[in-house]
C-alpha cells in the first residue's frame, strides 16, 4: 500500500509539473495573442530572403516584431524593448544583427535574443514569438 501512494504522490507531481511553461516571466511585457502571415515574395520583406536580413512589422505583438533571417529560419521577436515597459521611445531598432533600445541603449542579438551590452544579471532576453515558414509563406503567433 505505501508503494501505491509514493506512486500516486510521483504521477501527481508529474502532473503538477506539466503545466505552461513559462521560460520567459517578463513582467515588462504583456502574454498576447496575434497571428499573423507573411508573404516573401513581396518587397517589402525581401530582406529575409537572405541570411542576417531583419525587418520591422508594425503590426502584431505588443509593440510589433523584428523577424530575422537566421539560416533560412525566420525568427520573429517581439519590438517592445523587453527591459522597458511600452512607451514612446520603447520601440526597438534594427541596427545590422542587433537591435537596440532608444530607452537604455541595451543591445540584443537578433541570433540568439540575449542581451549584448549589459551586465545587469536582471535583465531579460527579447521575447519570441512561434513562426512557421512554408514555401515562401511564414506564420508568426502567440
């Protein structure tokens, strides 16, 4: 019997544990849900048809995204400083592989999302957002 309850105590705290999983808790940026598709094919994304190629969308996300060309994957963060809660000068900026926040000046990768430029350990990563490329097609949704 005392094997049964360790086994069932086991399959609860299993079960507790398979919730959400919340790996970017930032407290600066609101869980939104968008969906959003993207063609390729026209120019004003034809950046992305290259490796290292990033473009800015106004539209969806909180502040918009940054989709980045990272070999032949299309990553789309979003454009809201992740260190600074949306405002006027909140908007981050593509500048080559980084992007960069008008408000603190902190730098980000465009590879990885980490941040480049401050040692703060309290810090957050920008936050990405699910996309999907199919043929010259890419599907981006939280």
């Amino acid at each position: 019997m005392r094997s049964y309850k360790t086994f069932s105590f086991f399959i609860l705290l299993f079960c507790i544990s398979c919730t959400k999983n919340e790996l970017n808790n930032n407290p600066y940026l609101d869980d939104i849900s968008f969906e959003k598709v993207i063609n390729l094919n026209l120019p004003q994304y034809d950046n992305l048809n290259f490796n290292g190629g990033a473009v800015y969308i106004s539209s969806g996300g909180i502040k918009g995204l940054i989709l980045f060309n990272l070999n032949n994957q299309i990553m789309a963060w979003e454009a809201n400083c992740p260190n600074q809660y949306p405002s006027s000068c909140s908007t981050l900026e593509i500048n080559g592989v980084q992007a960069v926040c008008n408000c603190d000046e902190y730098k980000y990768s465009l590879a990885t999302g980490q941040v480049l430029s401050n040692t703060n350990s309290e810090s957050y990563p920008m936050k990405l957002y699910y996309s999907e490329k199919n043929g010259n097609s890419v599907r981006i949704s939280n």
